[in-house]
C-alpha cells in the first residue's frame, strides 16, 4: 500500500494568529511533530502534501505560506483550497487516486474544522487515514480550550469508519507509516 502525509493549512498566519486571530494552542510542539513525521514519510518513501487555505493571509505574503519552522521538501505537492474540505474544488483527490495512494497520515490545523473534515471525506472516499493525535491543533473556541478540541476530535475520530475505510489516531513517535487498520477489520 502506498502513503501520503497530507499536511493540512499549517500556514504562518493561522498557526502564529494575527490581531484578530489567537495562535493555536502548543504551535511548538505541533511544529516539532510535523518536522519529525515529515523526515518519517520522507523514509518511508510517502508522497508529500501540503494544503494551503486562501482564506489565510487573504491568500497572500508571508502568512499564507507553510510555516517558516516546517522542512517543507523539495518537491513536495501543494495545493491551495477555498473551502474547509481540502478535497472540495482541488485536484487534491485525483492526485491521490493516481499516485494510487490508499492511507493517508493527516496532520495539520484547525482541528474542528478543515483536520475533522478531511479525515471524514478521505474515508468516504475509499483512503484508510491515519490522525496523527499529537499533530493537529486548534485554537480556543467561546464554548471550549483548544486542548478539549483536540482531545475530542481524537476520541471521536478514532475508530471513525464508512464501511470499508476508516481512521485511527496515533502519537508521532509511532510508526505512522506502517498502517494498523487491518487489526481491526473482520476477515
């Protein structure tokens, strides 16, 4: 089975906030987790994506690229959306389809939104998904911290399934790129 790591609007402005966003909660640790699972797909041989949210930095400058603090690699594939789901209007999904990619390792902000959607749409769209838990963040909301957030989105989206694919979390210091979801199919 092929791998992508799909890293998700980990842009400057978003992840840093600006004057009238906050900045997502533990960005030091995120940023370490995406920089340590980047050189894990890089051994692995996965393909590289990043999707960019034009929303971010009104789609322009600085603060809509990939954080300065990400390793982005050489010739990793970007793409840029409109929507929260980063396969809606992109070409993101055919990409995967030919490069023939069956997991995805999703990692990336804001969790509620465009992380929670992507890993739903990607199981709909026959991709097993592997949520890396300590590798996607939000920022507070008036109802609950950024830290509930995540911690909900991990609970609910472990073990989320559509049939024949569905989603795991896992911690970056596992081995990502080596899927578990068979363990837990029936024969």
């Amino acid at each position: 089975m092929k791998h992508a790591l799909l890293v998700i609007d980990a842009q400057q402005e978003l992840i840093e906030g600006n004057a009238s966003e906050q900045a997502v909660y533990n960005k030091v640790g995120l940023l370490q987790n995406i920089n340590v699972v980047i050189e894990k797909a890089k051994q692995a041989k996965a393909a590289l994506v990043f999707v960019r949210d034009v929303d971010v930095s009104e789609g322009k400058g600085a603060g809509f690229e990939v954080h300065s603090a990400i390793n982005v690699p050489e010739g990793a594939q970007v793409f840029d959306k409109q929507a929260t789901n980063a396969f809606y209007n992109t070409a993101l999904l055919s990409y995967l389809k030919e490069e023939k990619i069956g997991h995805l390792v999703i990692m990336g902000c804001k969790t509620e939104h465009c992380i929670d959607t992507a890993v739903r749409f990607a199981t709909v769209s026959g991709f097993d998904v592997t949520l890396v838990g300590d590798g996607h963040s939000t920022s507070d909301s008036e109802v609950l911290k950024a830290e509930q957030i995540v911690s909900h989105h991990n609970k609910v989206l472990h073990g989320h399934y559509n049939v024949d694919h569905f989603s795991v979390v896992r911690k970056t210091d596992e081995d990502l790129f080596a899927p578990i979801h068979d363990n837990y199919r029936s024969e």
